[in-house]
C-alpha cells in the first residue's frame, strides 16, 4: 500500500531503506544486529522517568523576558529549563499526527546523514515497531529549507511557523558568513533512542524545545573534560542511561550530572562545552539550533580554526568586513601558533584580492589556492580530536559537524 504515486518507487522496500541507512549511521555494526543485544527488553523507561522525575535539579525560568538572561546563562554558562521561551509559537504543525498527515511523503534525514533519508510515513512506521536497541531518528538540518515532492506543502511547511526564542535571536557570530555550517535541526525520535554522550560542535551552546513526549537529560558538570570521561563517550544513549545513570548517586558530588525531565514546550540550554546525554522516554518530536556566541569568541574561533578550516576561511573573511574587532581578536589569538598564523595571512590576502576586484573591477584569480592546500596539508598533519561532535558515538566522520 503507498498513500501516493509518489511512494510507489521501484524496487526499494522500506526495510532495504532502512538496512541502507543503518550502514550509514552505524558502519560497525551489521543492520540486521541492530536489535541483537535485547537492550529493547531489558531498558525499563517507566523506571528511568521515576529516576528522573526525583532527580530533576535544573533550575526552570518561567517568567519571561529573565533579567540579564544572556550574562547570567550565556555567559556564565550555566544551564537553564525554560517554560514557554517562544512566547505564543503554534507547535501544532509539528505534532507527529499532524505531519504525519501533512508531510507523509516527504523525505527526511536519519541520524544527521544527508545520504540515508526516509520518508516520513515509513521512518513513523519504523518508529512505532521498531525493537532496535538504539534506534534511528529524524536529524535533519534542512528541514524547511528543501523543496519537497510537492512544493506547495512540501518541506518548506514545516518552517512556516519556524522562530527563535527571543533569547538568543540574532546570536550566532557564525551567521556573518554566506555559508555557515549546519545550525539548525528538527529531531523526530523513537523512545529508547537517544543522543550519546558528547559536548556540541566548534564551541557552541545550544537551545532545544520539545514539541512532543518527553526527554531525559543528563547534564555533567562544567569542569568534566573528555579525558575523565572513558568508554562512557562511546555507549550509546540508552546503554549510558542503563547501566551508568543508577550509579551516579555514589559519585562524588562534583562530578555528578544535572538531571531534567523535559517536558512539551520546555526548552532546555546548553551551554559551550558542556557534556550531556539524551534518552526519549516517549516517541519525540524536538527542535534545536546551535550557535556560536560573541561571549565564547576565544574558543569558538580556536576549535573552529583546526577543525574547519574551510569554513574558517570564509567566516574570518566575513568578520574582516563586518566584524573588524572580532577578526582584530582572532588575529591575536593566532599569532602563537605559526600554522595558523600562515593561514591568515594567507586568507586576509585574498580577502584583500577579492575587495580590490570588486572595487576596480580587475580580473581576480585565486593565486592564494595553492598556498592554502599547502597550510591545510600542514594543518591535518597536526591532528587532534579534542573537540564535541554532533556525530553518533560509531559515525566514523569526526568533522565535527558531520554533514560539511
Ligand atoms: O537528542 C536530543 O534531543 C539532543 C540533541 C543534542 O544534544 C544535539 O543535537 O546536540
Ligand atoms: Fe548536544
């Protein structure tokens, strides 16, 4: 049965689907193991929402506008659980049962991968059956940004009623650049599954606002770097939540978690840098968008510069224009390390190539390219993996984006 001519593609079952997008989520692990260790059986989520329930610690701001929200939370990094941050947002058009009947048809990321997509009606019905222990999710950075199928619902619907809490509007040091590396994200997951444990890519914080079920989060403390953290970075979601979360009581008080059950309209922040966990005690739908705050500028631009020099190139040249003190910052932060230094020379000379070609209107050839391939050379030669990632624990691509 398919709901649509549109469905009925040649040749392709959805479980061939689903098979092909678990090699790509998970290359280790064959796509028919994926339910082979029981988890699905032996996870008790009843249990993990009572545990949650009592150890729920964060603070909830629920009138708004929070006096010095960005100072006191932004800045100081400090996590917060908000009730209502959009203001009057109609969350209805993201509801399972309404996009259910609105985008059925449309194809969506699984995982973050822009190579394995589903359509919307077979990842729901996936979802409703599935016995995986760690299932596959909706990750999509293009929501609302693709043309679907049929362009006049298509994906571009599901942005229609799309905004940023006034908290952090306008916020991303990142959006000066034409290109900026995926920020944005609708998030449509089975219970059981989850994100693993891992700190948000390139330095930035991020805000997430259910729309539907309820999320489990586990928060560590500001000071947890990677290095404490072993093996625990690599379980997955719903193993981390099995087997570590019952014995954080007899951690030492520093180290243990911050611990919020969220609940439909609450929107949770996370600050730069911070390590935390998420399981879907119910099936979900979310929204979340990371950016890049002026605040953490030092650290942003030192993780960007050696995990995303590509990018690096054109955000430093963006900033050259339009946010001369910040480029004047970055330049100070660089002069230590000889790489980089050599990169911005490099890049503010053909900055200053294209400025002159777009003033007198001169013939402008790259004659920089090379130089650059050979600094970019030098650059992974240096080799480091010291930062967060957006990737599953098993996703082989450790950009830190995932998706560039
Ligand atoms: O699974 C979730 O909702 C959390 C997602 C998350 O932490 C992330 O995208 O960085
Ligand atoms: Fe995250």
């Amino acid at each position: 049965f398919s709901c649509c001519f549109c469905c009925m593609e040649v040749g392709v079952s959805i479980e061939d689907e689903i098979r092909a997008a678990k090699k790509i989520a998970k290359p280790s692990v064959d796509p028919d193991d994926w339910d082979k260790d029981g988890l699905a059986d032996k996870i008790d989520l009843k249990k993990l929402h009572a545990l949650g329930v009592a150890r729920d610690n964060t603070e909830r701001l629920r009138k708004h506008p929070v006096p010095n929200f960005r100072k006191r939370y932004v800045e100081e990094k400090r996590v917060a659980a908000m009730e209502n941050a959009h203001g009057d947002l109609d969350t209805s058009r993201w509801m399972i049962s309404s996009m259910e009947r609105e985008f059925s048809c449309e194809r969506f990321c699984l995982d973050d991968h822009h190579d394995a997509t589903l359509r919307l009606g077979d990842f729901l019905k996936y979802m409703r059956s599935t016995r995986d222990s760690d299932p596959l999710m909706i990750f999509d950075c293009d929501f609302g940004e693709r043309e679907g199928k049929d362009p006049s619902k298509a994906c571009k619907g599901t942005l229609a009623d799309y905004h940023v809490p006034l908290y952090f509007q306008g916020d991303s040091l990142f959006s000066v650049a034409t290109y900026r590396p995926p920020w944005k994200w609708l998030i449509v997951a089975p219970k059981r599954s989850g994100t693993h444990l891992h700190e948000d890519p390139l330095g930035t914080c991020a805000w997430n606002t259910l729309i539907e079920g309820k999320k489990l989060w586990a928060i560590l403390p500001s000071d947890t770097s990677r290095y404490d953290l072993g093996a625990e970075k690599d379980m997955s979601a719903p193993r981390w939540f099995m087997e570590i979360a019952p014995k954080v009581d007899k951690w030492e008080a520093k180290h243990r978690p911050l611990w919020i059950v969220q609940k439909p309209g609450e929107t949770v922040f996370v600050p730069a840098g911070r390590w935390h966990v998420v399981l879907n005690l119910t099936d979900t739908v979310a929204i979340t968008e990371n950016f890049a705050s002026e605040f953490h500028f030092d650290s942003v631009w030192n993780i960007t510069c050696r995990k995303e020099p590509d990018f690096c190139c054109k955000w430093y040249q963006a900033l050259l224009t339009k946010r001369p003190a910040l480029a004047q910052r970055a330049e100070e932060l660089s002069i230590k390390d000889e790489s980089i230094n050599k990169l911005l020379t490099a890049w503010r000379k053909q900055h200053t190539q294209h400025q002159r070609q777009l003033k007198d209107g001169t013939d402008y050839t790259s004659t920089t390219e090379e130089g650059k391939l050979e600094m970019l050379q030098q650059f992974d030669d240096k080799g480091d993996d010291d930062d967060g990632e957006h990737d599953n624990a098993d996703s082989s691509d450790d950009s830190g984006y995932g998706l560039l």
